[in-house]
C-alpha cells in the first residue's frame, strides 16, 4: 500500500515533543502579543478628521457664525 501525504505527516506529528511545541508556540504568541501592543502603542495618534472640509451650512452673509440662529418664535395664546 503506498504512503499518503498524511500518513507521513501523522508519522511527524507523533515524533513530536508536545511540551516542548507547546512552549515554543506560548513564546511566539507572547513575541506577537508584546510586538503589537509596541507598534500600537507608538503609532503617532493624528487628528483623524484634519483632511475633512467644510461642511455643507454656510452661515448667511453679514452673519457672524459664532452663535446658532434661535427658532421663530411662536404665537403666544
């Protein structure tokens, strides 16, 4: 009977010194962990609306723009 990829991989795989992965694995993941909190950390943090324009209300000429306009006002009964 011939030899399958995954018979030779099973075969890999049974070799294999599990506390030792495991360690190796815990180190790497701890190495990824510690490399994505710095970069996250040290990333410069922009203003992230400086690129945005004008929005769409333009104040009316002759107005200052400082305060919002009051509503109409309504009929006293």
């Amino acid at each position: 009977m011939p030899r399958s990829p995954l018979d030779f991989a099973m075969l890999q795989l049974s070799r294999l010194n599990w506390r030792t992965a495991f360690g190796v694995l815990a180190i790497l993941l701890f190495l990824i962990l510690a490399v994505a909190v710095i970069r996250s950390r040290s990333s410069k943090t922009a203003d992230p609306l400086k690129d945005l324009g004008p929005g769409i209300h333009q104040p009316k000429p002759g107005k200052s723009g400082e305060t919002l306009p009051l509503p109409p006002a309504s009929p006293k009964r």
